[in-house]
C-alpha cells in the first residue's frame, strides 16, 4: 500500500511539471532515435529553424566559436558510416549537422582575436576584457582554447533538441566517430580545411522508423532527484 502511495506521488509530481512547461514535455517526450526513416526529407524550412536555435543558443563571452554544417548528401555519409562506428543513424536520417572548431594556433590566434574585435566594435578596453576573461577561463579549467570551444558546440546541441521534437522530428546525438578520418573526408570532398578546422560534434536528424521498438520511446531511464539534486 504505502509503495502504491509513493508511486502515485511520483506520478503526480512528473504530470504537475510536465504541465509546467511545453518545453519540459518537449525534453521529456524526446529520444535519440537510432534507426531514421530513410524516404523521409526534412523541409528546409525547418532545415533554417534548427539553424535559428543554434545561431542564437547562449555561448561563452558570445564568442560562438564553431561552424555548422549539415550533410544530406548521401554519397558523403555512406562514406563517414564505417568511421562512425557503423551507426545507422548516419545514414538513415535526413542529414547531420556536423559542428567543427577551429584548432588551436588558428583558435587562438586568428578566429578569437578577430571575433572579440568585432563583438567589442573595435573598443579596446572591451577587447582587453575578454580577452583577459577568456584566458582566466581556460588557465582556470586547465583546458585548450578547442576544447572550450568544443564545450560551447554542445550548449547548442542542448538548445536544438527539444526545438527538434517540437517540429515532429526527431534527433540523435553522436559522438561515436573518428575524428582525423572524418577530418580527411571532409577535406577531400572540400567541405572544410582540415588544417585549421576539425569535428566536434555530430546530430543526426529525421524522422523516426514508426517501426522502432516503442518500449524503447516510452521507457526513458534516469536517476532519481534526489541523487542528482541538492539544495542548500
Ligand atoms: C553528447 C552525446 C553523444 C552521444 N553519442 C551517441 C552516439 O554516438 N550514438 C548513439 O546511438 N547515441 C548517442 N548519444 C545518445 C545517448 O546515448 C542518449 O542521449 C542517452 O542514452 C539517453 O537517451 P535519450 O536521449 O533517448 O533520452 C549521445 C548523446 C549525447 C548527449
């Protein structure tokens, strides 16, 4: 009885916030979807409005240090499927954003310095600032300029998904990929220079297989609150 009381409490509690916000249901109902309907094209409409939500996603000192590009192309992605780990996803869905970053001298020196002049408007005491707050960050951290800019690359990604969902899509994040042989296939097809840039991150994203294990899409498994939540 009392374990039949505290699981409807724990029902109630998830339907009272779930009400809270569209956003909240949003992060909720949405999965990373493994299998894609390959028939299905994502408008290019909404192509623009996950373009929109990145664009416009919080990044450290505004700096937005990445680039995004998103690769329908089938030809390429059957060529990135074996160096990303054989996932399904990589050529099931309607395409992949592929985020990149500069590397480290070119971070450093080029893209950073010309981005923090054109977000100060030339001011140099703004320039210093950032400049300085930057470098306080990464010593802090004990991190490369990349892999701050990396961290910055997945703020976005957090920002797309639920937007993803609203829109009846559906996304997968993905990691699982070698990044020097994807850096050479983009560079042979000329997508970027891998010189200077390299990947950071990869969504897939589509439209599910309605065939896909629906246990799957209900059973979301997750700590509890109380071992991830502490209020002081
Ligand atoms: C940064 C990141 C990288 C991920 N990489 C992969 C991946 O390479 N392949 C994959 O199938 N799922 C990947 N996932 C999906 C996670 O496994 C998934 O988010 C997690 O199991 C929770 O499931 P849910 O997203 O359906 O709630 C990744 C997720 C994140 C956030």
């Amino acid at each position: 009885m009392a374990k039949y009381l505290m699981m409807r409490k724990v029902s109630l509690f998830s339907n009272l916030i779930r009400n809270m916000s569209k956003v909240l249901e949003l992060i909720i109902e949405r999965r990373s979807i493994k299998n894609f309907n390959k028939n299905f094209k994502i408008s290019s409409k909404d192509i623009i409005k996950i373009f929109e939500t990145i664009r416009m996603s919080p990044t450290s000192f505004n700096l937005q240090p990445f680039k995004v590009y998103y690769v329908s192309n089938i030809d390429i992605r059957e060529e990135l499927s074996p160096i990303c780990w054989n996932q399904d996803s990589i050529t099931s869905s309607s395409g992949l954003l592929v985020w990149t970053v500069n590397k480290e001298d070119y971070l450093r020196n080029y893209y950073i310095k010309n981005q923090i002049r054109w977000l100060a408007d030339g001011n140099d005491n703004r320039i210093e600032r950032v400049t300085n707050g930057l470098k306080i960050v990464v010593d802090d951290r004990k991190i490369r300029y990349e892999e701050w800019a990396i961290r910055q690359c997945y703020i976005t990604l957090g920002c797309i998904m639920p937007v993803i969902k609203e829109l009846d899509l559906d996304s997968c994040p993905i990691e699982g990929f070698l990044t020097d042989k994807v850096n050479d296939v983009f560079n042979k097809h000329k997508v970027y220079n891998s010189k200077n840039e390299t990947i950071a991150l990869v969504c897939a994203i589509g439209k599910r297989l309605e065939e896909q294990n629906t246990n799957f899409l209900k059973n979301k498994k997750r700590l509890p609150m109380e071992d991830l939540f502490k209020t002081i």
